[in-house]
C-alpha cells in the first residue's frame, strides 16, 4: 500500500484552509450572488460627509435595508437605498443621517410619519430630510458659546469691580438671603395648605377618571359613525364602477373621446400641436425654452426652491398657544382671569403675551408736592383704585433643560420668574417676583400646574405671599389651552354667513 507523500498532506492542508477562509470572508462580509433583493428608494441629502456605501438604513433602531448608491446631482448628495423587501414605507417618512456615538459610523435613519399615509413606491424620492450637525459643525457652534461667556464674564467684571459694585452685589445677596428665608417661614406657616392642594389634586384626578368611564357610550357612538362612513364609502365605489361602465359604453364626453373616430382625430391633432410646441422649446425659444435650456435661469430657479423649503422647515418648529386660565382667590371670594397668547419660535425661547383681569383693580398714586427754597415736600398722597381696569404681561422666556428663566413686564410692572418642569413637562412649579415698590413688598406668586390632559390643567398656589396690605390670598383654579392647529381647526369650522 503507497502512502501518502508529506507534499500531497501539506497541498490537501493549503486547500482546505482556503476554502474555510472563502467561506468565513462570505459570511463575514455577508456576500450576496445574483441581484439584490427589496425595492430602491432615493433621497437628497446637503452633505453625505462620512457616510459609505452599504451602510444601514433603519427604522426605530432595526435594520430595513442598506445605502446602494451614494452619487453628486445637481450640486446635492443623492442617496439610494435599498429597503428589503416587505417592508413598506410611506411618502411622508422622514430621512435623516445619524452617528453611532460621537466618532462611530454613520448610517441612514427613516423617521415614520403618518400610517394612513400613501406608500412610497420603487425609484420614488423621500421628500423630508433633517439636516445633519457634523463635528466641524458643533465644534464651531462650542466655540461661539465659549465667546460669549468669555464677554459675559468680562462685562460682570467691569460691572462688578470697584468698591461700589462689591457693595452693590453684596446688597443683591443679602435681598435674596431675605427672600429665601421669609419663603421658608411661609412655607412652614402653610405646610398644612399644602398638604391639603395636594389632597385636593387627588381627588380631582377621580373625578376626572370617572367622567371618562362616564362617557363610554360616547366612545361607541364614535364607532357606529365610523362603520355609517364605510358604507357610504362603499356606495362611493359603486358609484364609480357605474361611470366606469358608461364610459366603455361610449356615453358621456369621456366615453365618445374613446370610443369615436372623430374625436381621436381631434385629440391627435392636438397632440401633434404639442409636438412642435416641445420643439420650440427644446431649441430655447420662449419662457418655458429659457427655463428648460438656459442654466442660469435653472440655477436661480433652484434657489429660491432651497429657499423655500428652508422656510417651511423653520415654519414646522414655530408654534403658537392660546391659554385661559380662572383663578379662584379664596381671601376675597373672586376669579382672576388669564388670557395669554404664547409665541415659541424654538424649543428653548418664547415670547408671552397676556391680559389679566384682576378684581382688586388696577392701582394709580397722586403725590401733591410744594417746593420751598428748592426743596419739594410731600403734602399728600392720593391712591385710586379703577376695578374694570386690565393688566397687561410682556415677557421673554428662555429655557434651560428643566430650568425657565422669564422676564418682563408681569400685571402692568417689571418683575421675573422661575419655572421647573416635571414629568415630562406634565407639571410645573412656577415662583414670580414683580411690584417692586419702596413702600410696600414686592408681589410673590407661587404656583403649580398640573397638566392631566392635552389641552386642559389645573392650577393652585399662593398669591402675594408677603404682602404687608392683607392682600395675600390662597387660590385653586382650571384652564384650557390650543396650539396653532387646534386653532386653525375650529376657525374652519366657524360657519361663515352668507347673504
């Protein structure tokens, strides 16, 4: 029996490590023969800086597909993706491209919109983009910051140094040391209240929870409408397969232009008139020749699309609010009334406008002075009080994380707040300062909103806290409030007569 050579042991051993190392490299790199699978979408993207072909493409954090294409057109990135089949995607999704942490590799996110929304077929374009923040970008953006807290910090500096502005800033510390302390003796004072508004919110939770549980037959009258809507839905189609039928019949405009000699002719005709106006406009003769073959006139065109889009996105961030509030003051037995109107360009900033009714009225001072070898002297101060009076806020509200800052005019004075947001901005503690006056204290204001539903809450607190008039007063009250949708909703629905 021959045996085998230590060359044929050695070749037989190169062989089979190379066909375990082709398997392992397919399967590593998850090679695929023959076309590939799924359906291809495009999208437009301003920069695709780092972004590589066969990176991800997900929904919700699950791979649905992968980056085919990556190529220059018309000064933009075009981006094609191939989703895998059986996956379907609607024409208001959302594309924008994300990183795995701060260095990790880039790939492709679809951000669902609406499920009723139509779906997106093979070789359409993804309309929505988000645009995407860079490292450059960012590192920019930090640099900018730590400018301006550089001016910051030199302007508190020159504010600040001296004699007179450590005394200054010494008065400010002491005021607010004697803020914080008369708020923890009124606090203390009113532990009891407290406890009892909190006791007050539970209870008023239930009610509302059982009014809900209430109104279940409510909620099936919405289904039976919903069924009502899907027969006439039905007679709809009915109604269509019946035109339909007429029209093969050759009855009707639509049926004769089909089904008639004469009218082909007509429509040949007129096709063929089309034919040379597409000529006239390939050569570039009149407007839709310029638009079509000059380049220039393209370029301009383009730009004010770019414009117009990064327009309407601004436009999806801005947001407006309608509020009224009721406040019931339990020391006078009467409702002060809120009607605010909110303007939030950004997340962080907005803009608030308010009129207030109060039932106390609005105060004036009348001071009769007589001036004797120039000094004046104080005869007599006269105080009036007009009680259909409003009150008018203007403030600026910039927000930190959980953290507000407002500052303004609050009921006619100058004065600032804080608020702190909870729960997903569900609840929030507010404290307001204003009414800075030298002859009595300031007017402070806690409350807290507590926000059950979308589009009602209720309020509670203690108003003018540390007055020295007897005008403190504790106070429960409700309040409605709309976002700019909801308004536009119920202005188009607002009958319009007609003559």
């Amino acid at each position: 029996m021959s045996k085998i050579s230590l060359e044929a042991k050695v070749g037989v051993f190169v062989v089979v490590g190379i066909v375990i190392l082709g398997y392992m490299s397919m399967k590593v790199g998850k090679f695929n023969f023959g076309k590939a699978r799924g359906y291809e979408v495009k999208v437009y993207f301003d920069s695709v800086s780092g972004l590589v072909k066969d990176a991800p493409v997900e929904i919700a954090g699950v791979e649905i597909g992968k980056v085919s294409k990556i190529f220059l057109e018309n000064g933009k990135a075009l981006v094609a993706l191939m989703i895998n089949p059986g996956i379907k995607i609607t024409k208001d999704i959302k594309a924008t491209m994300r990183t795995r942490g701060i260095l990790g590799d880039k790939y492709v996110e679809l951000i669902p919109g609406s499920p009723y929304a139509p779906l997106i077929k093979s070789g359409e374009r993804i309309i929505h983009t988000e645009p995407t923040t860079d490292m450059d970008t960012l590192m920019n953006v930090i640099g900018d910051v730590a400018k301006n807290i550089n001016n910051l910090t030199s302007s508190l500096a020159n504010v600040f140094a001296g004699e007179k502005g450590e005394a200054s800033l010494r008065s400010t510390m002491e005021s607010m040391q004697e803020m914080a302390e008369t708020l923890n003796r009124t606090v203390q004072k009113n532990n009891e209240d407290i406890t009892k508004t909190i006791a007050n919110f539970s209870d008023f939770s239930e009610i509302l929870k059982e009014m809900g549980d209430a109104n279940s037959d409510d909620i099936r009258n919405i289904v039976a409408n919903a069924s009502r809507a899907s027969e006439k839905l039905e007679d709809l189609i009915a109604g269509i397969k019946d035109i339909a039928a007429k029209i093969n019949n050759g009855e009707g405009s639509i049926g004769k232009l089909i089904n008639e000699d004469e009218a082909v002719d007509n429509l040949t005709g007129a096709l063929a008139s089309l034919d040379k106006i597409a000529d006239k406009i390939n050569r570039g003769e009149g407007t839709l020749g310029k638009l079509v073959n000059d380049d220039e006139t393209v370029e301009n065109l383009n730009s004010s699309l770019a414009g117009i889009n990064d327009y309407i996105q601004k436009q999806e961030t801005f947001k407006t609010y309608l509020d009224y509030r009721g406040e019931y003051l339990f020391d006078s037995e009467d409702i002060k009334s809120y009607l605010t109107l909110r303007i939030q360009p950004r997340e962080d900033k907005y803009y608030l406008l308010q009129i207030v009714d109060d039932p106390q009225g609005k105060e004036s001072i009348t001071d009769t002075t007589r001036t004797i070898t120039g000094q004046s002297t104080t005869l007599e101060r006269k105080v009036e009080t007009d009680k259909d009076a409003l009150k008018f806020s203007a403030q600026i509200a910039k927000r930190y994380y959980n953290l507000g800052l407002r500052g303004g005019l609050f009921e006619s004075t100058g004065g600032f707040g804080l608020d702190y947001y909870f729960l997903n901005d569900s609840l929030t503690l507010s404290l307001e300062a204003f009414d800075f006056d030298s002859d009595r204290n300031a007017h402070l204001k806690f409350k807290a909103d507590y926000t059950p539903f979308k589009h009602i809450y209720i309020s509670s607190g203690f108003d003018d806290f540390i007055s020295d008039e007897g005008k403190e007063s504790f106070f429960i009250g409700a309040g409605i409030k709309f976002l700019d949708e909801d308004i536009k909703t119920l202005l188009s629905n607002i009958p319009i007569p007609k003559d």
